[in-house]
C-alpha cells in the first residue's frame, strides 16, 4: 500500500544527483514563438520517488467498526507501517507496529488480519483493539497452509475460516468459536467445491461443485447422517455468477451474474430454481460494484467502468450524499465501509488535486476529513499529471479502451511527441480503472506519456470482449498493444522511436513478448514477475488452482496435448531470448507462488546466452506482489534510471528512503 512508512534519516547525509532529460521533448519546450530569442519554460518539479511508496505523513485504508464507534487505518508508526485504531466517542488512539491492513470483525473490538511471507500460505490473526498492549492471535496456525476469511458474523464474535490445511487443492470450511478458541470444521470439501454459501448467521445453505462442463449448484438439506446435498440448478463453466447478499429464507441472493448475457449484470437469483431477474444492467460494460443493503436487503447502488467512473443510486439518501461530497474536480468516489445503521460511512474522493478520505454522518450529512492521499501531498510539490479515458480500434475493428497520462509543462499545458511507457496490466482477466495506480503519475512525472490499455481478454467489457482472447496469448492480444501505441503516435502524443514497454504478472509476460515477438518496436521492456514459459506456468501452478486451471487450458493450452504445448512453446519470449533487441529490466520476487522464480532467472540466462543486454533485480522476501515499502522503492527507483537511459527521460537520483533496505 502506498501509505507505508519508513526511515528517517537526515538528508543531509547524502545528496541525491538527478539526471536531467535528454529527450528532445522534455529537454527544450518553447513556450511561443516571438522575434526575441524563443522563451522556454520548465519542467514541473520532480517528486522523490519515496513519495510514491513511503510517505512519511502518509495514512490510508480508513474503516468504520459495524457499530460505528470506532475507526481503524494504517500509518506511519516509527519507522514502518503502523496499524491504528481510534474510538470515536472517548477520542484515545491505540496504534500497533503491524505493516498490513485489516477489517473489522462484527464485534467491532476485533481486527482481522490475514498474513503471508510472500508465498500466499495465509493464516488468520485476531488483534484485540480493546488490549493495552498488542494481543495479536494467530487462529490458523497451519505451517504450508492457506487459510483465509470467509465471512464475518452477524450478531457473533465468531468467524469463518477456509483453509487447506487438508488438501492442498481445495478448502475446507470452518467456523471459529471465539468463546473456546477453537476451529470446527463445517463442511469438508469433497474436492469439487469452489464456493460455500453463507448466509450472515453464519449458517451454510449452498455451495458450487464443479462438475465436467458446469458449475452445480447444490442446497444443504438436514438428513438422517447430517448434511444432505441437493441439486439446484447448474451454471456453465463459461459463465460467472457471484452472490452479493442472501435473503433470510435463503430463497433469493442478490448477485452479480452473466448467465445468458454478455454483460454482467446485478440480478434477483432464485436459489431453488436459479432463474435471475435483472435489477440493473448496461449494455457498454459490465457493473462493478453493487451496494446492497444489510438492513433493508435491496440494492443501493451501482458502479460502472465504461471511462469514467459512473454511478447509479437507487437509494435517494445515498445519492444526497454523493451530491453534497462531490466537488467540481471530482473524478470517483468509492464507498469503502459503513456502519451497520447505515448512518456512519467512510468514502474516499479523488480530484486532479489529489484525494481525502471522508468519514460521512448520514443523519446530519456533515462530512469530517480524516486524512489526505499521498497524492495530495505529491501535487503540492508538482502539479499532478492529466490522466483521461481514451478509446480507440484494435486492427480488425475491435473498440478498445484505456486510459492515458500526459507529462506537462510547469504551467500545465500537455508536452507533444514525449517519449511513452505501455503500460500494461496484469490478469490478465482483471483491468485498469482511472486513478487507481500511482505507476502512471510516478512516470508522467519522470516525463513519459503513460498508456494503459484494457486488451481483450481484460475484464469488465463483457463475456464476449474476455473470449476474444482465446488463443491469442502473443498474438491479438498483443496488437491490441501495438494498436494503442499507434494511436497515440497518431494523435502527436508519442515519439514512435522511443516507446517502452512494462507490466507486472501478465503484464511482465507481456512485456517479454514485446522485446521478443515484436523486437525493435519497443526501445526497451520491463518485466516484473513476468512468465517466459506458459507451458511451466501452467504446469506449475499452484495447487489450490486446480479447479480453475481449466480457463488457462481454453485460452492457452494445456501443455498435456502435444499440440497445445507447440502453440505455447512459440507464445512464449523464454525460447526468442535472441530476437530482443534493445535493453530488458527484469524483477522477481523469491517467494512467487504463482509466477515461480525460475520463470525470471531462465529468461535471464537466456538472454545473457543470447548477448543481449539485461538488468536483474531479485526480492528475497516478496512473492506475487511487493508488500515491503523498501521492495517497492527498489522497483520504483530501478525503473526511472532504467527509462532515463533508454527513453531520456529523467530520474531524481538517489533517494536517501533507500538507506531503508539496510534496516528493513
């Protein structure tokens, strides 16, 4: 989270030298065109890169208990991470020196949080918020487990856990008794379930098995040994159906489904018949988010992605709301938590200034600032770069969109034929969305116009957008890339001969296929936890992916069939290591479960086999994601020098944050 804290230390110890752009666009921009000598202006100043993921003052994640008497969030506390919890009616803090974030149990005395050591084998801590001193208790203490939230508890103390401490491919359902301390198992999975459905009792009425085509849908019904399953009705294996919020009688589920349609939309789910009557659905994008609510069990709201954020009330004090937050720059509002009357709600506010957490009293709409982004801070230094929605074809007429963050000039105005970093996002069955990444704002600063694109294959545009990309690993899903590039260049936005390419997860692989199926296009590439291999990705995998390893079959292959395994031998950059051509920048953490660490070092081999020049950073205590702020200074920092080389853009240099990787 881009709120951890960090490291003092005086910088007067050491000085940090910038490298100043050597890009013709950045390096001279004229201001207007005058008989006297021409008039340049400057560049905006330069934010330390520790801004981005080590703000000092920074605080975020806020929440509100269930009763809405106290909130918890993350902060600086001495020279990490901190967890805080403040009650609202006495005004006393208590903090922990804990780096993670987490949520509320019913009880609002509890704190639940869920810890790995970068190899997503989670356990389940308590933290007593009530305790004087750090009462930190671990409920899941299964060495080489996973073991996650399931659900919290309406009117208990209680919790449910799922965790494979059985069998590593599945997980098994639990419930802790907070009074004994104990972990009884509710339902053991026979090696086919995929959901367990709950209600907010705690009871299990439902689950999802898989079946050879289909996803069953099964009740619970009391029999003469116990649980007896029932059949209830069947969903294909193509198609996603997510329960929101079950009724009382279990007899209907509020859900976000694309059963029959292209477009997921919120829907009334029979759960004795499974017929779905649609509440909301828009014919652009799917919905995003949907806002039920616990005390009246209807819907409230919607989000939507089409560009823009967008929302959609149907509840009237929700959108008054809304409309007294909402400001003249405002680009999105998120609902983050609520009370359970309803009366107390945290939200956070983004604007081109930056953005606020807001804690929001419903009865009085009186609304009390509980703390800045660190985005805020950074704009106070350096204007925040533009980001817009842009929407353009891919080459055989597919629309696509993504969105683009232009570097400026001192006194905002967009600098042309800048250098350009494709950004691309991982999955890849996920998405960007605006304002959600720091990434792009960090390199818009350094001087790159920053183009993320949502290729197909990428989430939230519909069933038949995702199957587009069928196949189509290192193939269209790449040009959708290609065609972005070109668009911008089209539009005076991009200099084509100084583009790179980055990306984390897919995003790696996809910046792997850049240098190597397309080489010379990209000036250079990035690759965090990039796959090189699919086939070893696939045949890899770890093993609670079992029972959705079939989509990785559909859309690439399953490298038990001869033929599947040629097709993803050549969609993968491991064995084109020679075809690169311009320098790779490549970062891998030790503990990936998912992307393992052969995947990166068998591409650096590779490559330094073939001569071709390449940079390798390994994390030693990170896995799938860089949880540690002194990993994520790493990237951030490792990532401006290598662009200022390759694409003239420029760095701030040594940021004295960095001394943090000694102590941390």
């Amino acid at each position: 989270m881009k709120y951890l804290p960090l490291l003092v230390c005086s910088s007067l110890l050491l000085s940090a030298c910038s490298t100043a752009p050597t890009h013709p666009s950045l390096s001279a921009m004229p201001v207007h065109n005058t008989m006297a000598a021409p008039e340049r202006t400057a560049l905006p100043p330069l934010v330390p890169a520790h801004m981005y993921v080590a703000d000092w003052n920074g605080n975020g994640g806020y929440q509100i208990s269930p009763d809405g008497k106290q909130l918890l969030w993350a902060a600086r506390k001495g020279l990490n991470q901190g967890l805080f919890v403040k009650n609202l009616e006495t005004g006393r803090v208590h903090s922990y020196a804990i780096p993670a974030l987490g949520r509320w149990a019913e009880d609002s005395r509890h704190m639940v949080l869920q810890l790995d050591n970068g190899d997503e084998n989670y356990t389940v801590m308590l933290l007593d918020s009530y305790a004087q001193s750090m009462d930190l208790k671990n409920i899941t203490p299964f060495a080489g487990s996973k073991s996650f939230l399931h659900a919290t508890i309406d009117g208990s103390d209680d919790l449910l856990i799922e965790s494979n401490k059985r069998d590593a491919k599945v997980f098994d359902l639990y419930r802790y008794r907070a009074a004994t301390g104990t972990l009884d198992l509710l339902a053991e999975n026979p090696g086919t379930v995929q959901i367990w459905l709950t209600d907010r009792e705690g009871t299990l009425f439902g689950r999802a098995r898989k079946g050879e085509n289909e996803w069953l849908v099964e009740r619970a019904e009391a029999g003469p040994s116990g649980v007896e399953w029932a059949s209830a009705f069947k969903v294909p294996l193509s198609d996603t159906v997510t329960p929101l919020q079950v009724s009382d009688d279990h007899r209907f589920a509020w859900a976000l489904s694309n059963r029959g349609r292209d477009k997921t939309a919120l829907v009334r789910l029979d759960l004795q018949t499974g017929e779905e009557s649609v509440f909301f659905a828009d014919p652009r994008v799917d919905v995003s988010k949907a806002y039920i609510s616990k005390k009246t069990n209807t819907p409230m709201a919607v989000t939507l992605e089409a560009g823009a954020q967008e929302w959609r009330f149907f509840d009237p004090k929700l959108q008054a709301l809304a409309d007294t937050l909402r400001r003249p720059n405002t680009s999105r509002i998120d609902l983050i938590s609520m009370s359970r009357d309803e009366n107390q709600l945290v939200v956070l506010e983004h604007d081109s200034t930056g953005g606020r957490y807001v804690l929001v009293d419903a009865t009085t709409q009186r609304a009390t600032a509980l703390g800045e982004l660190s985005s805020s801070r950074m704009h106070a230094i350096s204007p925040l770069p533009k980001q817009v929605p842009v929407a353009f074809a891919a080459r055989d007429g597919l629309p696509l969109h993504g969105y683009l963050t232009t570097p400026i000039d001192a006194t905002g105005k967009d600098i042309k034929n800048a250098p350009a970093v494709l950004l691309v996002h991982g999955g890849p069955w996920a998405r960007d969305y605006g304002n959600n990444d720091d990434m792009p704002f960090f390199l818009a600063n350094r001087g790159y116009a920053v183009l993320q694109v949502n290729y197909r294959g990428s989430s939230g545009y519909g069933k038949a957008f995702q199957e587009a990309a069928k196949g189509e690993f290192a193939g269209k899903m790449h040009t959708d890339l290609l065609d972005g590039v070109d668009y911008l260049v089209q539009q005076g936005v991009t200099d084509p001969s100084k583009v790179a390419i980055m990306g984390g997860s897919y995003g790696g692989y996809a910046s792997l296929v850049g240098m190597t199926h397309t080489p010379g296009r990209f000036t250079c590439g990035i690759s965090l936890f990039g796959m090189s291999d699919i086939a070893s990705l696939v045949n890899e995998a770890p093993p609670y992916w079992s029972l959705g390893l079939f989509k990785w079959h559909d859309y690439v292959g399953d490298p038990a069939k001869p033929e599947d395994l040629q097709r993803m031998r050549e969609q993968s950059p491991l064995y084109k290591a020679d075809q690169v051509r311009g320098p790779m920048l490549i970062l891998q953490g030790a503990r990936d479960a998912r992307v393992q660490l052969n995947q990166s070092t068998r591409m650096v081999e590779a490559l330094k086999k073939a001569g071709k020049p390449v940079d390798f950073v390994l994390f030693p205590n990170a896995g799938h994601n860089l949880y540690r702020w002194t990993d994520r200074l790493t990237y951030y920092r490792k990532t401006e020098d290598f662009l200022a080389q390759c694409l003239g853009g420029r760095s701030a240099g040594y940021d004295f944050f960095e001394l943090g990787g000694l102590i941390f």
